[in-house]
C-alpha cells in the first residue's frame, strides 16, 4: 500500500532533513514507528499525508505518488484517503462533539454530510463510549474522552490510511489501552492500514510491525 | 456551504467578548457620523421650516440670531425689549398683522410666552383639552410643558420670580391652566402661553389689589401678598379669581408697555418690501428680518462645525478599524493551531476565509444593524433631548 523510495525532504536550504532510502509497509496492516524525538517521525507522517511534498524521491500510496502531485491534488488526497489523529487532539472548542467528529464533513465540500454519515457518527461515538455526550462541549471532557472524540474524527470518513501522532501522550495507562484497543478495531473494520508514532513500549505488541525509525530513516 | 456557516455562527457565539468589543467599536463607528448628519437634517427641516413659514420679525437692535432664536425657538437670552408702540405703527400702516411676544418669565422652568390669539392661529396650535383663554391669569399649556408638568385644565401653575433678592419686583403669580394644546412637534409644546395683559402683570405692570386707602389686614393663607417694599401696605393679589379678575388694572400707557418680539405677516411681497424698508433708517431702535435668511446663516455655521464633527469621525473610524484589524490579526494568531488543524483534515485556504469573512460579515451586519437602529433612535429622540436640556 505504501512504498516509499529514495525519499529526501528538507526543512528550508539548511533546516532539518531526512532520508529514507526504501520503505513498504502492507496494506491492512498497523505499523508503530519508535524512535527519539527530533528524528523526523512526524515529518515523515506529513510527508505520508501529503502535507509536504519530497524535494526528490517517491512516495507512493496506493499506487499514487504524492511527490507528483499538486497542493490541491494532495488535499484532496487527505481527504480521501487519510484519517488523522494528532497527540494534542486537536479538537475545536466552539464545537460540540457531534460537531467535532463530523468536522471533515463540515469543512470539506467532497465530502458530503448527509442522514447516512449522521448515524454513523452517532453508532461510533456509541462503539466508543460517548453516545450520551455528543451534545457537550469538547471543553467538557475529559482527556481520555477528548482522545476518543479526535478517534472517532479520524474514522468517520472511512480512510484508508489512518496516521497518529503519539495518540496516547498524556493519557492515563487505562485510557491509552482502550483507545489504542478502539484504533485496532475499527481500523481493522474498515481495512485501514495504521501508521502511529508512539513512544509508549506497553502498547507495541498491538501492532503488526514496529519500526525503530532509525532502522529505515537516515537524517542528512 | 452550511458547515461554514455552523463553524462562523459557533464561533462568534463562542468568543463572545471578542464578538461584543468588535460589534460595539463599528456599531460606534457607523453610528455616530450617521446620527450627526441625521440630527443635523431633521434641525435644518424643523429650524428652516418654522423659519420660512414665519414671514418677517421685528425687534430690538442687536443679535440676528439672538431675536430669531428667542422668537422662533424661545430659546437663548431674552433680547432688548421694543414698546407697543411698534405693534401700533405696523397695525396702522396697514401693511401686515403684527403678533406679539413677549417672553421672560418662566413657570417650573418652561418659558411663559405672553401673545394673542392670532399667534395660535399663525401656528395653526389647536386645543386638545379645556378651552381657550378666557381671563387674565389663564394659561395655555403645550403638549410637552402639561406632561411635565403634570398639569391639566383647572390645575394651577405658578411662575417664578425674576430676581429672588429683588423684593420690590413682581411676585409670582399663580397661574390658572385654561387648556392643553394638541403636540404640534415644535418648540411650542414646550411653552406656558399666557395673553399680554398676563405676561404684563408678570412684569409688574398690572396688578390687582384690594380697594383701601389705608392699612389692611390679611388674615394668613389668603391669596393676597404685598405688592412692594416700597408699598408694603398694599398688598396684591397673586392669582387672578372670579372674585378679584375686576381689581386687576395697569398703570402707565400702554404703548410703552414691552414686548420682546413682533412677527408680522404681510399682506402681499409689497407690503413686505414697504414694511422692511421702514427700518431701514439709522436712527430706528428696531430692527426687521426675514427669519428664513438668518436661519440659513445659522445653518452655515451649524455645518461648519459638523465638518469638523465630520473630522473627527473620519479619524475615529480610522482608528477603529486599525483596532479591529489588530483584533483580528491577533485572533487569527491564537487560532493558528485550529486553522492548522482544518488545513491537515484537508479544508482549503478558501474554505478558511470563507469562515473568517462570514465571522466579520456578521460582526459588521449585526453592527450595522445596531448603528442603524441607534441613529434611528438619535434621530427620534435628539432633538427632544436638546429641548429638554435647554429648557433644564
């Protein structure tokens, strides 16, 4: 699903780079991606998503190469193909939950909010423990609760590639499991193959593959 | 479309403070040069109208705008005082009919106007309730004077006197209120009208007293109070009966006694130009002029200060809006992480000012809609406000 070749990307002439010579990770399949901080784990989740484009190399998902494609052609590549879940939720605080979940719909005209995509959201918030607070603020949460509500965002359009950031960050050990158990399933549900950055070692062997990052990434 | 609508309307509602600060710097902003010039508009109608439909005045020598202010608008200094001696030179010349004015006292703080009957012709005042004035010492109340003073026909209003420390003056009298007239949305709902021979005795011209050739007694709480240091033996009635209306007289001739104005309407144009050359002379005290002139003189000077009024309210939207740009730019700045966050779940940059101009659009519809209303609500009650803070 995802091959990666002779990729190298640069923050500016002289900021931070990186390489990764090959990298194929299956489709289907959930992949942790280790390492210290500072060596580009989160560069290369943005440069799976499309946000920065390789200064030379391929990246290719799905058999798309991203490299080639435009800004609007990789936007709309994320909206299509990719559900994100970021290590400080991200979630909107003028937005309710209901709201929050379906903000790719709101938000992205390609993607259209019907009945349909209603009950769905209201089946996940119910698979994920939050049927009762959809009408909340997100302010109103509890962390673990705003984890699962940023989950539920990532799954509702039904991608194909989910990418987290170190989804379990300042979660309590119970609360990091279910949603780290929740991501499995439903990802697994949907056929979404799993890329996540996570420093937490407890939760690896829920993943198919771990990759320590410096076994494939080469800073330049 | 809908969604950005949902994502503006809940943010707006979700920084409220930041929503009021903005809604209220434009509503103040758009509001204001709009109330001036609306204010400004509804003064030049209401000052140029009553200015035009009164032909010619005639007064003492001096301020143009003091006698047109006193006369049209009973407002300002009472000016020199002319005699009835000129009422009687237009009325025999035959060339217009003159109305007298005459204006100095005040009852509970509204101007007491001392006049004829032809006067409420003249300004086409009609009675509301009660009736005429039938006797002196009765009083005419206008529509806004009887609401604040909470008067109506029967009750009493007295007037002030003209100089507390002055004993020897003319003392108040208490006046008997006929009627009120019918709001005409001018000046004169704010005015106490009396007859001549009234306004006279509240010069102490006339005055009514007791027959006796020597010293009387009064027993206290009677209507009756001494005319004079000078005369203090003989005391004067301060409110005019059914009983004592008789005892009322005057002392001097009559074509000495004062008025502060005439408006004269003139037969035809010559009468008017035949009129207004009599005063043309040097050596005349008084003086003639068409009101609708001198108003527009005033109005001269009533632009070049809403000029400057303009001015400043040029500099103050300017400096509103460098205030909402900085708000913005500074929301914009700790909303960065957000609109990064829509920017990776695939929004476009348009969709992102989309969401930021319906934001403003709102803040600006709702402020205009506030200004709008506000300026409205200027122009409705400003000029009342004015009234009310000159007759205070």
């Amino acid at each position: 699903m995802i091959q990666i070749e002779n990729l190298e990307f640069a923050y500016g002439a002289a900021g931070f780079g990186l390489r990764i010579p090959q990298l194929s990770i299956a489709a289907g399949s959930t992949v942790a991606i280790t390492g210290p901080s500072g060596s580009g784990k989160t560069t290369m989740l943005s440069l799976l998503s499309g946000i920065f484009r390789p200064a030379s190399g391929r990246i290719l998902v799905n058999g798309r190469d991203l490299g080639a494609l435009g800004e609007s052609e990789r936007r709309r590549f994320r909206i299509r193909t990719v559900g994100f879940i970021f290590q400080n939720f991200e979630l909107i605080d003028y937005l309710d939950v209901r709201e929050n979940m379906l903000l790719p719909f709101l938000i992205n005209r390609s993607l259209k909010l019907n009945a349909a995509v209603r009950r769905s959201a209201e089946t996940l918030a119910d698979s994920v423990g939050l049927s009762e607070k959809l009408n909340r603020p997100v302010t109103q949460l509890s962390r673990g609760e705003q984890q699962r509500v940023a989950l539920c965002r990532a799954l509702l359009p039904g991608p194909r590639l989910i990418l987290a950031d170190e989804p379990t960050a300042g979660l309590d050990a119970a609360n990091a499991e279910r949603v780290m158990e929740q991501l499995g399933e439903h990802a697994a549900r949907i056929g979404a193959t799993v890329v996540c950055v996570t420093h937490a070692i407890s939760l690896l062997d829920r993943f198919n593959r771990v990759l320590e990052i410096s076994t494939f990434l080469e800073p330049t | 479309m809908s969604g950005v609508f949902l994502l503006a309307r809940r943010s707006i509602r979700y920084h409220f403070g930041r929503t009021l600060l903005l809604t209220a710097c434009l509503t103040l902003t758009f509001s204001f040069p709009a109330s001036v010039h609306l204010l400004v508009a509804r003064f030049q109608q209401r000052a140029t109208a009553r200015a035009d439909a009164t032909p010619l005045l005639i007064g003492a020598k001096g301020s143009r705008f003091g006698l047109a202010l006193h006369a049209l608008s009973f407002q300002g200094e009472t000016p020199e005082l002319i005699t009835m001696r000129e009422l009687e030179q237009i009325r025999e010349s035959a060339l217009a009919m003159p109305v007298p004015l005459l204006a100095r006292f005040r009852a509970r703080g509204h101007l007491v106007v001392g006049t004829t009957t032809n006067y409420f012709r003249f300004r086409h005042l009609e009675i509301q309730r009660g009736r005429p004035l039938g006797r002196i010492g009765d009083c005419l109340l206008g529509a806004a004077a009887a609401a604040h003073l909470n008067a109506g026909p029967g009750d009493r209003v007295v007037t002030e006197s003209e100089n507390l420390f002055n004993l020897a003056g003319p003392t108040p009298l208490n006046l008997r209120v006929a009627g009120v007239l019918a709001p005409a949305g001018t000046e004169d709902d704010s005015v106490v009208f009396v007859d001549l021979q009234t306004a006279w005795i509240l010069e102490g011209i006339g005055h009514g007293h007791p027959e006796t050739n020597g010293p009387i007694n009064v027993p206290p709480g009677t209507n009756v109070r001494p005319h004079s240091a000078s005369a203090s033996n003989l005391r004067t009635h301060s409110a005019v009966t059914d009983e004592n209306q008789e005892s009322f007289h005057f002392h001097g001739n009559e074509a000495d006694f004062p008025l502060s104005a005439i408006i004269a309407l003139p037969n035809d144009e010559k009468s008017e130009t035949l009129l207004m050359g009599r005063y043309l002379t040097p050596g005349n005290p008084a003086q003639v002029l068409k009101p609708g002139d001198v108003v527009q003189d005033l109005m001269r000077i009533v632009f070049d200060t809403k000029r400057f009024l303009d001015l400043g309210a040029l500099l103050f939207g300017a400096v509103t809006f460098l205030l909402v740009g900085l708000i913005v730019a500074l929301s914009l700045r700790l909303r960065k992480q957000e609109l990064e966050t829509m920017f990776k779940l695939g929004c476009s940059r348009w969709t992102i000012v989309q969401v930021q101009s319906i934001e403003l659009l709102t803040i600006l519809a709702m402020s205009l809609i506030l200004a709008s209303f506000l300026s409205i609500l200027t122009n409705l009650l400003g000029l009342e406000w004015v009234s009310r803070f000159l007759v205070a």
